[in-house]
C-alpha cells in the first residue's frame, strides 16, 4: 500500500495515473495548497521542500518527494513502464528528465502570468509564451513517427501528459500540434488515467481539443 499526498494538480496527476497503470494499492491524501496546507509539520516530515507530491510505501516505511522521482520509484518496484533494457531505459529517463526541466516549470510560468497574473507583466507573458510553443514543437516533432515519446507508453508519458491537459491554461490551440493532439487524446481514453486524474477529488472532465 502507498500513501499519497496530492492535490489536483499536473505534478500530482503524474503520480495517482501511475498508481492506477501499475495497479498498485494507495490512499489517497488530499494537501489542499490552496490553504497552504502543505506547510503543516507533519506534512514537512514526509516532503521538505513542501510540495506534492509526497509517497510513503507502508511495505518498508520509505518516503519520497519529487514526482519524477516517484514515478521511477513506482515503475521499478511495479516492473513495468520503465524498460529493463538499458538503453531503452535511458530514453524514457531523457524525457523525464526533458518534462522536469522543460514542460514543468516553463508552462508552470505560463500559468502564473498568463492565467493568473494577466497584464501585469508583458515580457513574462511573452517570453514564457514563446517557450511554451517552443516545447510543444519539440514534442509535436519526437512524437512525429513514434506512438509514445519513449516509443512504448512509460513514466515519461505520464510526467508529461497532466501538463498538456492545461493547454487551454496556456492558450495553446492543439491543432497546431497535430501530433501532440494525436498522443493527447490517445492517453485522455485510457481508462487508468480517467481514474487517475480525478484523483484526490473530481473538478472537472478532462479537457478535450
């Protein structure tokens, strides 16, 4: 059994979708950031850099912080979406990585100036709006002759998918990325992610282009 702390969020979507493909048994614990729950004491012990989301495994009492790190963590101890052949391995661990340092934080930012912030700082709006179509073509293109980024579905899929399910958020049109489209809803009718995504609470149908 896995104790997950989460909110409804792209970073902690990744981790419920992973759950939920692998089969592995959790409980889910909401962290209402909104109320900055994620400052309370017992919540720092499990994630000090105070951010969802958090796992605790009940089978050896190890807890972990990071998303990408847990998706690894959860792909191992499940053995599956994280291939064995070391190559192969390294490529789906390329586009983590790419989805940590890259899709994560930039649409991050385009969520706090473009949605939140609107007006208030035109270069951010800009800048950070350039990159997000940045970002979007370098994945339209990987995703140009292969199903999957990784070419079979994996963890780098999932870390990067919650992400793209804002792109109204981003005031990204989808058909601009054909591609990307394509991989979108592909994923968007996978049953485990249905489940995944309304995961610690339902707020709304995913978004469809």
């Amino acid at each position: 059994m896995i104790d997950l702390y989460t909110w409804t969020t792209p970073n902690g979507r990744k981790v419920s979708i992973a759950l939920e493909e692998l089969g592995i048994p959790y409980a889910a614990h909401p962290v209402d950031i909104s109320k900055d729950e994620q400052f309370k004491p017992e919540f720092l012990k499990i994630s000090p850099n105070n951010r969802i989301p958090a796992i605790v495994d009940r089978e050896n009492g190890f807890s972990l912080m990071e998303s990408g790190a847990i998706l690894l963590y959860l792909a191992e101890k499940a053995g599956r979406l994280l291939p064995t052949d070391r190559l192969k391995r390294f490529r789906v661990v390329e586009w983590l990585m790419w989805q940590m340092g890259g899709i994560g934080p930039m649409l991050g930012q385009v969520h706090h100036f473009v949605r939140y912030n609107k007006g208030k700082a035109p270069y951010a709006e800009e800048r950070y709006l350039k990159e997000a179509h940045r970002l979007y073509g370098v994945l339209d293109k990987r995703l140009a002759d292969r199903e999957f980024v990784a070419d079979e579905y994996s963890v780098a899929d999932i870390a990067i998918w919650p992400w793209i399910s804002r792109f109204e958020w981003q005031t990204i049109d989808l058909n601009q990325y054909p591609n990307v489209k394509r991989w979108y809803t592909t994923i968007a009718q996978r049953p485990a992610v249905q489940r995944g995504y309304d995961v610690p609470q339902k707020v709304g149908d995913i978004p469809m282009p």
